[in-house]
C-alpha cells in the first residue's frame, strides 16, 4: 500500500512563502522513518532536521509546492478562496500527482469533516482513504516526514531571500521582533516577500502612512 503523508510550513509568517509537502511509502519505509527518527518538524533541531531531510528523501516519494506571498495575497483577498482553501487545492494536486491508496493529512482546518468533504471534489481517485487530523505530524511518521521536508524548504527559501536582499530579518514570523524592525523599515521595499493581508503589515503601512502625512 502506497501511504502519503502531507503537511505544511510557513502558513503564519508575514515574510516568505506557504510550503506543503507531500511524502509517500510504504510499510516497510514507515519502519524506516520510525529507525531513523522521524517525528514533528518543529520537536527537531535545525541540523537534524537537515540531515534527516536527505534520509527522507532516499526512502520516500516527495512532491512539494510553494506558494509565494503574492498568490497567498491573492487567496485571502478573493471571494471564493482563503488560506485553507488554497491549501486544500494544493494537497489535492499533490494526492492526484503522486496517486497513493492512502493519505494522511495534517489538517489546516478546525472543521475536519468539511475539509475532507470538499477535498474529495478535487480528487480523481475517488477511493483514496483519507486520514485527516490535527496533530497528525506528530502522530503519524508520514506526516512528520512531510514536516520536515516542507520546514527545511521554507528554511532554505528564507535563506535565499536573505541573500539577495542583504538583510538578515529573522524568522519571518509576526512574533519575530527581527521581523517587526525589518518591516517597520523596509514595508514598502521588498512587496514580493511580504503578505500584505497580514495584519501585521497592515498596522505598520498604516502607522507610517500617517506618520508621513503628519509630516506633511
């Protein structure tokens, strides 16, 4: 039995891209994951989690897909989808592309059932046993190897953005104060890395708006 565990990073930050990933196996690769120390992304430190990635990816299947701030921009502002809509269309074109017998989903919703209901619409395979839970990267090595792939890529992304930009702005995340001194400089500097529908964002465009018209 092919097994797909899928699980997301990035869905909080105000900087970066949305990551979700798709892992799949089999039974004796879950045993596999389990001998190697697979579990929740973010119970795992930073190199570990590197090294694990390389592990992961010599025993499972991966197809991964980013969302740039821009597309998420796009979701939130549009009448017909938001954040966990435009998750669930990915995680629905990584099950059609990679066509397990089984997925395990690490649910962005509160409302599992109606997630999983409007998921099954966007499957091809409509005798997919879904699996669908809070939590499920830390209950299920599958999702956790799903965790991990899509956090060090996210990680490596961020990275990038540093690089090119020349400015370390920390994690990315609303919680981040690296992140809040960044932004409170360079809000309208760098409009592709930024979610602009974050209200985090929204305060500081807002704050320096009218600190500029103050001055005025």
């Amino acid at each position: 039995m092919k097994i797909l565990g899928i699980d997301e990073s990035g869905r909080g930050p105000v900087i970066g891209p949305l990551v979700i990933t798709g892992a799949m196996t089999n039974e004796e690769g879950i045993l596999k994951l389990k001998a190697i120390g697979v579990k929740d992304s973010k119970l795992i430190a930073p190199k570990k989690r590197e090294m694990l990635a390389k592990q992961i990816e010599k025993i499972c299947t991966l197809k991964t897909i980013i969302s740039q701030p821009k597309e998420i921009d796009e979701a939130l502002l549009s009448p017909n989808l938001n954040l966990n809509k435009l998750e669930l269309i990915n995680i629905a074109m990584i099950i059609n592309d990679l066509k397990p017998d089984k997925v395990i989903i690490d649910c962005p919703s509160t409302n599992i059932k109606a997630f999983v209901e409007e998921l099954k619409l966007f499957l091809k395979n409509k005798n997919i046993i879904i699996i669908a839970e809070h939590k499920a990267d830390q209950n299920f090595v599958e999702c956790g190897s799903a965790s991990i792939i899509a956090k060090v890529t996210r990680d490596n992304e961020i990275e990038k953005i540093k690089k090119k930009i020349g400015i370390d702005f920390g994690s990315g995340y609303p919680s981040d104060p690296k992140v809040v001194q960044f932004l409170k400089k360079h809000w309208k500097d760098y409009p592709e890395i930024i979610r602009k529908t974050w209200a985090t964002y929204k305060k500081l465009k807002k704050d320096n708006e009218t600190k500029n018209l103050d001055n005025f």
